[in-house]
C-alpha cells in the first residue's frame, strides 16, 4: 500500500503528497513534526500535517521574502526573521553581504533541531554564520519587547492557526512598524488568496492603517496549490518604486544566482490580478 499524506488546511480543498519514506515523525512541545522523501519535491517537512516546505521549491518562497525587501531597501544592515526554523529564510539574508546582523526567532526549538539534522540543505551552514543570532522564543513577545532599529523584517510563520496565529493581529504590526528603522521594511507571509483570502484582507487592513506604502506581492509555488502564494508589504519609505536599473545593479553586486527570483521577476510580482486586487482595502471598484 502507498502512503499519503495529506492536509486538512482548508474546509474543502486538500492536497495530498506521496510518501515514498518516512525520515521523522514526532510531537515537540508545539507541534508534530514530519519529514518524508517523495519523489518530486524531495524532502518535505510538515507540521501537524500542514506542508511548510519542501527541498526540491523552498527557494521560491525564501528567494521571494528576503530577496525582494532586501534589494529593494538596498542598504539593509539589521534584518529580523520571525519563524523560520528550518533555516532557509537565514540561508537567503545571509547571501546578502551587506546584511551585518541577523535575528531569527523561532518559537520551537525542536524545529531548529531537526532541520539541522534531517533537512540540512535547506540552512546550507546558516546556523554556524557569525552573523546569525538566534533566539528560541515567541516572536510576539519578541517584537513587543524588542528595541528594533531593523532594516527589513521578515514574518516567516505558519498559517493564523495554532501557534501561528498571534503573528497576524494587529497588535503584533503595530510592535513590528515600531521595531522597523526609519524607512524599513515589514514582509509577510499571507497564504494563498484564492483559497485564504481573509488572511490577505486582515493583513492589508492593518497594514494600511500603518504604512504609507502597504500592498502585497505574488510568487507561484508549487507545494502551496491553489494559485500564487501573496507576501504583504509595509513600509513608510519609497523602496517600492526603485527603478528597474537600480534593482539590477544591486542584484549585480551582490552576486546573487537564484533559483526563482530576478530583478524582473521583482518587479512583476507586484502586479496583482483582479481577484487578489479587490482584497486589498480601498480596491473595490476593480
């Protein structure tokens, strides 16, 4: 009999993963844990059945989170990353050699545990960068207590169930704008909105209350079915409207060889179809 593994994210939609073997499957404190090899997408690492990331597509989504705020700051030094256990949000900051100082936060420890053993490719040495600092802590608390000054800010969290949830109030966006230095950056994390468009709307909601710049932009990625995946982005500064040549000098300079993102890739990912549009606030009309 062939094994499957399938989620229950949404009421009426699942998508379902062969499992050719099973390398990890136990409870930490937060959450079970799974690895299994399948035969397109590699190892995949689930967390209580939910798919979070797999080897074969990861870098779309970290190439995607860091890439994008990062080149388009173009001089960020500080950068946090709230979640991320598995490492490969810290692989793709610390490509940047501008990027002096990283803070992860990571709730579960046990997934940092794990992803070093079971899933080394995804953090390809991160957690040995100098640069790195992690702390195994709650990130709301984190950002509630934090002095910030940080750059950009990175909100790689789980869907707004369980112990991800926190992460997408309005509490936590004010506490994060607040952690931002001036002209710094806030991305997110906001699901797929075909399928989860009141993630996306709560997020833009807050946002716009925040920020003088607040939209999302779009990455298609194949272990996230059900239509492109939506990143939200906050910020007070211009970095949004960087010129095309500007990007590509920076994504020059930096030496970078990506697996998804390009300067024009970038650039396009903010251009939003109509459905996705009209979650935004103030949209609609279209």
């Amino acid at each position: 009999m062939t094994d499957w593994s399938t989620e229950a994210l949404h009421a009426d939609y699942a998508q379902s993963l062969r499992v050719d073997k099973l390398i990890y499957d136990s409870e930490t404190a937060h959450q079970r844990l799974r690895v299994f090899e399948n035969p397109t997408f590699g190892r995949v690492l689930t967390l209580d059945d939910v798919v979070q990331t797999t080897e074969a597509d990861n870098a779309i989504y970290h190439e995607m989170l860091t890439h994008v705020p990062i080149l388009a700051h173009g001089a960020a030094a500080r950068v946090c990353i709230i979640g991320g256990g598995d490492g490969g949000m810290a692989r793709e900051v610390l490509k940047h050699a501008t990027v002096s100082h990283v803070t992860m936060v990571e709730i579960d420890g046990g997934v940092v545990a794990f992803s070093r053993q079971y899933l080394p490719s995804l953090s390809a040495g991160a957690f040995d960068d100098p640069r790195l600092d992690l702390v195994i802590a709650d990130g709301a608390d984190f950002m509630r207590d934090t002095k910030g000054g940080f750059d950009v800010i990175i909100v790689d969290s789980t869907d707004p169930v369980g112990p991800g949830e926190v992460l997408f109030t309005d509490t936590f966006y004010g506490h994060a704008k607040r952690a931002l230095a001036p002209n710094g950056i806030l991305v997110t994390q906001n699901g797929v909105p075909f399928l989860q468009p009141q993630e996306l709307t709560n997020t833009m909601r807050a946002f716009t209350a925040l920020f003088a710049d607040a939209t999302c932009y779009l990455a298609s990625i194949p272990t996230y079915a059900g239509g492109p995946m939506a990143f939200g982005w906050g910020t007070d500064g211009d970095a949004r409207a960087t010129p095309p040549d500007v990007l590509q000098g920076r994504f020059d300079a930096a030496g970078l060889a990506p697996y998804y993102y390009t300067p024009q890739v970038h650039k396009a990912a903010f251009a939003l179809p109509g459905y996705v549009a009209r979650l935004l606030p103030g949209s609609s009309s279209l």
